[in-house]
C-alpha cells in the first residue's frame, strides 16, 4: 500500500494545536496570558477534544507514576495530525479511543500472612514513603485473600504505581485493576526517530476477544505523520510485509493473536 504524508494545510492546524497545548502545560496555576485566544475562532476543531486521551497515552508510553509534559506535546500534536490528515478517508480513526490498561485508579496489594496483620495494626512502615507521595484518599481490606485495596485520584499511571509497591518487601503481588473485556484501541510505541501508533478497529464478541478486526498503522517522526497502510486479517489472512514492525506496538497477549 502507497504510504501517504499529510497536506501542509493539516500540518499547520496541528502545529497551531500543539503551541496551544504548549501554553496550557506551562503556564503556571494561577496566571493568566496576556493573551487568551478566541474559542469562536476554533469551531471546527476543538482545542481539548485530545487532551485527555494524550495525557493517557503519554503515561502509558513513559512508563512513569507522573506525566511527562514534553511527551504530552508529542503525543497530542501526533494523533491531532493523524486524525485531520487521515481521518475523512479512514472515518474509524475519530471512533478509536485509547484504553489505558488500568481501568480506574485502584491498586490491589496481596501480602504475606504475617506482614499482613501488621497492615491491619498499623505497623506496616515499609509503604509510608509511597503512601505520603502518591496519596491514597482511601485504603479497604479483604481479609481473608489479604488483599489491600489502595484508591488514588489523579492524572497517574496505575500500572507503574503498582509496580512501585509490588518492590516492597513482604509484598506477595501488587497491581492495577485491569479491564476484563477486549475493545477497539490505540497501541502506541516509542521508537529511537519518534512514536508509531497502531490504531485498531475492533468488533464482534469483545467479551472474549474481539471476532472481527482491523489494524491502521502509522509513524511519526520529524513532526510528520506517515500512513503505512491498512490491514484486516478476516479479509486477507497473509499480513502486509510491514506487520511484523507494526505487531510491536501490540501488547504481549494480543501479539499471539495476530
């Protein structure tokens, strides 16, 4: 398939987007621009339609508790570009969210027997550092599982938290509430020239595993967005000689799959 750059017109509304995103992340709390933009002057495109979904995905990419703001740019100026450049000839693009792995900003902690009732009077010391850092606003306990359920609010990336107290000693396993079902998604990849993104359209009986799929590739690099091509495994059982680089942006279990 003919690998195709976007027009210079796209191109410009994405840069335009990124030097506003760029004055939102730093400009400190509190004070206000000489200059506020207009936001009947952007109708048509919506300032904050990504923001939020680059600051996941930003999180995802860093593997990292707290966001990297820099990332955030890329990352938003990236998939701004993607979609106004792609997106009326590929519609799915604008229906294909990303889903982070966690999904809601519980960490559930399994002990040992012993440390555990130690948590239970408050003499678990091992996880204050942790706990004053990151601020859990609730704490629950299951005690027959020993389980921990640790709830955090916040712009933070649950799967690395986890992690981080998973290396605490006395600690059995530590991790995020993950989704159950399989959905559409955005499976992004830092790479050593800039981030591909793997969009991925997906249908059927998601309850177990998606029955119908199709993946859209692209790479951005040198603030340029390039589409490598299209794939659907129901129509075309051989994948396109570029699969194998685009299958790692796919996470380990879906990677057997395809």
């Amino acid at each position: 398939m003919k690998r195709q750059t976007p027009v210079n017109g796209m191109k410009s509304t994405a840069f335009l987007l990124y030097i506003l995103l760029s004055a939102l992340i730093l400009t400190p709390a509190g004070c206000v621009p000489p200059q506020q933009y207009n936001p009947d002057e952007y109708e048509k495109v919506s300032v904050f339609d990504f923001i939020d979904e680059a600051e996941q995905i930003s999180l995802y990419l860093d593997d990292d508790v707290l966001l990297n703001r820099f990332l955030l740019k890329r990352v938003f100026y990236d998939i701004t570009l993607i979609r106004g450049a792609f997106g009326r000839d590929i519609e799915a693009l604008d229906n294909i969210r990303f889903k982070p792995p966690c999904k809601d900003g519980r960490i559930i902690i399994v002990f040992e027997d012993e440390i555990y009732q130690k948590v239970l009077a408050g003499k678990y010391e091992e996880w204050t550092e942790l706990n004053n850092r990151y601020q859990p606003y609730d704490v629950k306990t299951v005690d027959k599982l020993r389980k921990v359920y640790l709830y955090f609010d916040g712009l933070l990336d649950y799967r690395a938290l986890a992690g981080r107290y998973a290396e605490l000693p006395d600690i059995a396993s530590a991790s995020c509430v993950e989704h159950i079902s399989d959905s559409a998604n955005i499976y992004p990849r830092r790479t050593d020239t800039g981030i591909d993104y793997l969009f991925r359209d997906a249908w059927g009986t998601c309850s177990t595993g998606c029955s119908s799929n199709k993946f859209f590739y692209f790479v951005c690099e040198n603030d340029d967005a390039v589409y490598v091509g299209a794939w659907n495994p129901q129509e075309r059982a051989r994948p396109p000689d570029w699969w194998p680089t685009a299958r790692k942006c796919l996470p380990e279990e879906l990677r057997e799959q395809f």
